[in-house]
C-alpha cells in the first residue's frame, strides 16, 4: 500500500481498502472491488484524503455499457 492522496473506503465496515496515488488508481481498485461484489457499490466510496473530501465517481464510468 502507498502513501497516496485517494483512498478507498468501505463505510459499512470503516475500513480503508488501499492508498493510491492517482484518482485513476483508485477508481481502478473501486472497479475491480465492484466486479466482484457488485452489492457493495453503496457502501465504498473514493475520498481525496488531501482535502478531506468525498470523490464523486460517475457510474458510467465504473460499469461501462456491455458491448453490442
């Protein structure tokens, strides 16, 4: 785990799920935590540790359209 500005929390059980470096980073492990567990979209969320602050990540593009 690094030492980033963007962490991924779990608000139901107020864990942190990892450090990142990047909002890209972050968003990526928030996907892959969503492809796994796609329930838990309403407890994790992305937040800015720099500025104290919720990231609000559009749905779009955590679950992008399947293709046709």
């Amino acid at each position: 785990m690094t030492s980033g500005r963007y962490i991924l929390l779990d608000q139901l059980s107020r864990n942190q799920l990892g450090k990142f470096d990047t909002l890209a980073e972050a968003e990526e492990a928030l996907r892959r935590f969503l492809a796994l567990a796609p329930d838990a979209a309403e407890h994790l969320e992305v937040w800015d540790d720099d500025d104290d602050l919720r990231v609000e990540i559009d749905p779009e593009t955590l679950c992008p359209a399947p293709a046709a």
